[in-house]
C-alpha cells in the first residue's frame, strides 16, 4: 500500500489476555520431537513450526525455546511477504507488540536502582509542571501503579477526540509528542478510581516511559538502545514497522479480511505512532527477542545480569490481589510447575506471545508477520508445541 495511507492498526488493548485461559498443551496433529539438550548450539525448530504454519495459512513464523544459560533451539519459517517467493531467514525482525511492556519496566527498573525514580514515584512529583493542570486523582499515582495497570487510565489509547492520524501527525520528536500525551491525557477523568482496580491501558507504559525520559532526560528510544539492547547483542532491534519502503527486505505485516491476506507494506504510517512506543512498537528477530528473555530467567535464578535478582523479583511480581505487573501477566500452569509469566501482543497486523517458567528454568516464545485470531491459535499451538518438544527432553 501506499506509505501515506493509514493502516487501522491499535495496540491490541487486551492482548495479554487473549490466551490466559488457553495454554493447555493441545497440540492437534504437530509430531513433537525430542531435542538434543546437550547440543552446543541452538537446534532447528522448522519442522515443528512449518506444519503449523501451513494450518493456519499464515506467511510467517517463528519460535524459539530458551533456558536461562542458552538458546537451545530457534526457527522461523515461511515468507515475508504473503504470495511472495521471499524467504524469511532467523536473523528477520518480528514485531513484538506490547512484549514491548515488559522492556519498558525493565528499562525503568535501572533508573529505580540508580535512585533516580522510586516505585513510589507520583505523576505529581514526575510532572510537576502538569500537576496544577493535571486531574487531582492522578496526583497521587505511582510508577508501580501505572506499570501494574492501576492507576485510573481509561483503555483508550487516544486522547479523548483525537485519532491515530491526530497522533501521528503531532509535531516535534517522539519525546517531545509523548510529553503532549501526557499533558493531554492527565486533564482526562480517570475510568475508575485510582489504585483500585486493574484496567489495561497502553496508556499506563506511555506515562511512564515519559517518566522515564524526564529523569534520565534521554528519549525512550535511546534508552532502550543503550541500556537493553547494546548490551543484550540485541543487534535486530528497532521500533514501528519491520523493513524498508518499495523491499522485501523484512517480513511485511498482514491483516486478514474477506478478500484474504493484505500485506502492509513498511511506512511511517503502517504501525501505531511513536508516541505510544512505551506500550508496543519494538521488533527484533526471534533470536534476539530470546537474549532478552534470557536475561530475565536469569534473573529469577538469582544469577547476576542487566538488574539486580531483587529486582527481576519485582517486576515479575504483582501487587496485592492482582495477577499483572511489569509487562508479565503471572499465572499457574502444571508444565510449569507451578507459578508461569506470560504475556502476548498485536497492533493487529502481528502477533507474538511469550510464555517463561520460572520454576523450571525455560521459556518459549512464538511470532507471526499476520494478526487475527488465527494468528493468536496459531502462536498458542506453536507455544504449547514447544513446551512439549523441551519438557519431554529433559
């Protein structure tokens, strides 16, 4: 499609819930091999993803299993572009969605342990030139509210009146846009009154990843570069569509209507605006969304990394009551021997879910070039595929 043109795209407002329920190692007619856990480098997981693939018609996907030491197994299959001869290779970029939550608190974390914010940071003493303008309820609300979606905001990603071309077409850098969200969204009333329910809000993560910037007065982006991803080797990584205007150089994005698969082509309008970013705009490939998650098993091992063990603790632990902090819904699951972390994302047009089992020290992590609910079966069956192939490894 033309790059001008709009795409309906919106981070999906209750993808971390759309497979809660699900989950329950159903894998249909996928034949799920053993894998070599003493292999020294990452196994092949293309015939078990291809069949699944091909189920669900879908152009892309990939998957990877990990362990806090290693990635033992990826694969990505499929092409780039629905119709096109176009291979997609491991090293191709798959956007996360709001997996992207979970980077966003991770990142915050570091200002928490460098003493620069505290979990009981308010918006009136992050912004305290809004906190004359801003909606007296909010005054009070903390970092660790908005990161467990319990601070007021309403599910609307929008500013009340204002579209996704409003927001895309809002002058200055990202940095400078997303301190107008702010200032925009903080005269709003809240939903419900704050601290006492959850509400999933992509606004939750734009505030604070505003936050964020203020203190370490460097934009959101920088600090996911400099602080997550230099680090990590997570080479791939970057923000809003995958690839480049008039190439197939990276997986293309796909809605499904009654004509079938539509192929978004790259442009500066085919995902949600930067100003949202916090919420939901990073791709990377499968393997290097794999270093990421790595870095957290880790953590919950206790071993050292990018945060503290005290702190991945935290962030992978939810208040009171709740089952949602950080970027993590947290559940229970027998194959997880107990308490697992999930959490999936969408702006409609991709898919990707990642499951991690703290207690037995693995992970498996799922994406697809295509939204919709096949796409959402789909990365549930490749999930629970994997969780198989590496529970009846062990």
């Amino acid at each position: 499609m033309h790059p001008v043109r709009a795409v309906r795209v919106t981070v999906d407002r209750c993808a971390a819930f759309l497979l809660i329920g699900g989950l329950l190692l159903s894998c249909g007619t996928v034949k799920v091999e053993k894998l070599d856990l003493r292999a020294k480098t990452p196994q092949d997981l293309s015939a078990l993803l291809e069949p699944i693939r091909q189920k669900y018609d879908l152009p892309a996907l990939a998957g990877a299993i990990v362990t806090s030491e290693r990635t033992v197994a990826l694969g990505a299959v499929g092409v780039r572009k629905y119709g096109s001869p176009d291979p997609v290779t491991i090293d191709d970029q798959f956007h996360l969605g709001s997996c992207t939550k979970s980077m966003t608190a991770t990142v915050i974390a570091m200002l928490v342990e460098e003493g620069k914010l505290s979990w009981h940071t308010t918006l009136a003493q992050a912004f305290p030139d809004l906190a004359g303008t801003m909606q007296p309820a909010y005054r009070a609300v903390t970092l660790e509210q908005l990161l467990a979606q319990r601070s007021g905001f309403s599910e609307e990603s929008w500013p009340h009146g204002k579209t996704f071309l409003d927001m895309h077409h809002l002058t200055g850098t990202p940095r400078q846009q997303r301190q107008a969200y702010v200032t925009m969204v903080l005269q709003e009333p809240p939903a419900y009154p704050p601290g006492t329910r959850f509400l999933y809000s992509n606004r939750n993560y734009t505030v604070a990843g505003a936050m964020a910037e203020r203190v370490a007065n460097e934009a959101w982006e920088h600090l996911l570069e400099r602080r997550l991803f230099r680090p990590l080797g997570m080479k791939t990584a970057g923000f809003g569509a995958m690839g480049t205007h008039g190439k197939i150089d990276q997986p293309w994005q796909h809605r499904l209507d009654g004509a079938g698969h539509i192929p978004i082509e790259p442009g500066p309008l085919s995902d949600n605006p930067p100003i949202i970013g916090p919420a939901g705009t990073v791709h990377c490939s499968i393997g290097d969304w794999a270093r990421y998650i790595r870095a957290h098993l880790a953590g919950e091992q206790g071993k050292p990394g990018i945060l503290k063990p005290e702190t991945f603790r935290k962030l992978h632990t939810p208040p009171s009551g709740g089952d949602y902090m950080a970027g993590w819904v947290v559940t229970e699951r027998d194959w997880g021997g107990g308490r697992v972390l999930m959490h999936n994302g969408s702006n409609n047009q991709n898919f990707a879910v990642v499951w991690m089992a703290p207690l037995r020290d693995f992970a498996v992590l799922v994406a697809t070039n295509q939204g919709g609910d096949e796409a959402a079966k789909a990365c549930d069956e490749a999930a629970s595929a994997l969780i198989q192939s590496y529970l009846q490894s062990r």
